[in-house]
C-alpha cells in the first residue's frame, strides 16, 4: 500500500499506539498463584473479614488480659460490696450495676468487675481450647499420615483406633474421669488436686484425646491421593525414609486442610470447655471460665439478667466467629469453588 508523505508520521504513531494495546493484553490474561487466588476470594467475603476481625480481637484480648490485670485496668478478684447492698446483695442501678467503673456491671452478691471477669475467662477458655486442639492436630495428623502412606495392617490398626475413641460418649466420660485423672494429674506436677493447674491439663488433654480421630480421618484421606503423586515416588526412587516423606514431602501439602479444621474444632473446644465449666467440673474460683460464669449466672437469670447474658453473648460470639472463618476458609482454599 503506497503511503503519501504526509501520512507516514501518522502510520508510525498509529504502530507506537497499538503497541502498549497488545502489552496490556498480554499482562491482563496473566495467571494468579494459588496464595493471590486465596486473597482475592477472602477479600470478597466480608462475613469471613468480619469473623477474623472478630476472632483476632478475642485472641488479643485473651493474651493481653494478664498484664491488663497486672496494670490495674482489670480486677477480676476485688470485692465491692458497696454496689451489691440491696434486696438479696443484688447490683443496684441499671442492667446489674453499668457505670463508667464497670461497663458491663457487677456480679451478684460479691460486687467483682463483670467485664474483667469475662476477660479473663475468655483466657482460660481459650487456653484450654488451644491445648486441646493443638493435641489433636499433632496426634490425628502424625496417625493420619502413617496410616495414610503405609496402609495395609498400620492403616487397619489406626482405622481400629480411631473407632474405638469415638465410640466413647465424650462428656460422659469428661464427667467420670475427671476426678481420678485430676488426682494423677496433680501427683505428677506435684500440687494440690484442687489446684487450676492440674485442671487446666485434664480437660485439654482429654479434649485433645477424644478430638484428634477427626483430623486422622482426613489426613489419611488427603496422603491417599498425595502418595500417588510424582514427587513421591521421586523421593522414593532416591532412597527417602520414610521420616523424611512423612514430614518433609507429605506434612507441607496438608497445610490448608489443616489450617481449616483447625478454625473448626477450636471453637467445638470451647463450647466444650464452657459446657464442662457449665457442670461444675471446670475451673475452680477465683480463676475466671466462661463456663463457671455462666453455670454461677443461672441462678440470676431472673432477677439480673444482664449477669447471664453478657457471658452468654461472649461464648455466643466467640464459637460463631471462629466456626464462620473457619467456613470462609475452607471456601477460599478449595481449589474446585466456582468463584475465582
């Protein structure tokens, strides 16, 4: 095609225009990582943002409540029996006893701040949940791995374990043990039976114990598949033992089932500490539960109910929280969601 002179800074420029076109083309078809796809959906979920933001805020609140109490800014153990003089030593003013002193009130009869007092409950509940779930997460994915990769009459044997454990009813048998195991726990580290220590240690390890045949389940499931992968049989061709597939080829791909059960059974852990707190088999006052506010609460649900519903919304919140992350989650992390 013949160009007259004139047009010819016009042909050039038009080249030079459509040049970052074709660039910018390029670039908007680019693939994401798997981390940025993860990113980009947890973005987009606002009800999973909102859940983290909440759990995060128990969890600082949880760590910090030691030293908040050491500075003075919470005093879960002082009495104020000024506040709690009336008709049956109840909290005089509005909803138990709210004041600029005390944002969520007093408890009945001792006049104690009721806002430290869930504070630090909030801390032991979730100590004990944390102990527990870290105790099944080693255990269930150490098993599940093993049963997963050997198979054959290890993955039978573990099989036959995992039933076993679970055919126990768990509370009833949190109930029944709980006085012989907190002795022995006790002899071990050398205190008081009554001590919070020791009781601490018996409920997060038979938490722990009734828990960890879930993530051996799953575990199991996700080595199955990964076993059969290539860089297995690699590691295998190149004389890996089996301690080395165990946790340096196999462990790094289970993170994201994992990170995900975690965020579930937590919150199970909690309630479920609360429930045995609830039946007077928890911690012992003054150590603050959220279980033991709620079970010491019901006796004045009617007269102060703000007593029982503040705890109650505590352990409300905290279980939901947790259970819509670890939902959010499990979501963003599985790679065949119709979202992108």
């Amino acid at each position: 095609m013949t160009v007259a002179p004139g047009q010819s800074e016009l042909v050039e420029q038009a080249d030079l225009d459509a040049e970052p076109t074709a660039a910018d083309s390029t670039v908007a078809v680019q693939g994401r990582s798997p981390l940025e796809i993860v990113r980009a959906r947890l973005r987009r979920d606002k009800v999973t943002l909102l859940a983290f933001a909440f759990s995060l805020l128990f969890v600082i609140l949880a760590i910090t409540s030691p030293l908040l109490v050491k500075v003075g800014l919470l005093n879960p153990t002082d009495f104020h029996p000024k506040l709690v003089q009336g008709l049956g030593s109840m909290p005089d003013g509005f909803m138990g006893g709210i004041s600029r002193s005390h944002w969520l009130g007093v408890e009945p009869g001792t006049g104690r701040d009721l806002l430290s007092r869930i504070v630090t409950g909030t801390t032991t509940s979730l100590l004990v949940a944390t102990l527990a779930t870290a105790f099944s997460v080693i255990v269930g994915t150490s098993l599940g791995i093993v049963s997963g990769y050997a198979r054959g009459r290890t993955d039978w044997l573990v099989g036959r374990l995992n039933d076993l454990v679970l055919s126990f009813p768990q509370t009833l048998m949190l109930l029944s043990l709980s006085t012989i195991l907190t002795v022995r726990i006790a002899n071990l580290y050398g205190v008081d039976p009554s001590d919070n220590k020791a009781k601490i240690s018996y409920m997060a390890l038979v938490l722990g114990f009734f828990g960890f045949p879930f993530f051996a389940r799953i575990i199991r499931g996700q080595v199955l598949s990964l076993r059969e992968r290539e860089f297995i049989e690699a590691a295998q061709s190149l004389g890996a033992r089996s301690g080395r597939i165990y946790f340096k080829e196999l462990l790094p791909h289970l993170w994201a089932p994992l990170l995900v059960y975690t965020t579930l059974v937590l919150p199970a852990n909690i309630a479920a500490e609360a429930a045995l707190g609830f039946l007077g088999v928890g911690i012992t006052p003054p150590t603050a539960s959220l279980g033991a506010i709620l079970n010491d609460s019901v006796a004045y649900a009617l007269p102060d109910p703000a007593y029982f519903l503040f705890p109650g919304l505590t352990v409300f919140l905290l279980v939901l929280s947790f259970n819509l992350l670890g939902d959010g989650l499990r979501d963003a992390l599985d790679p065949k969601a119709g979202r992108s």
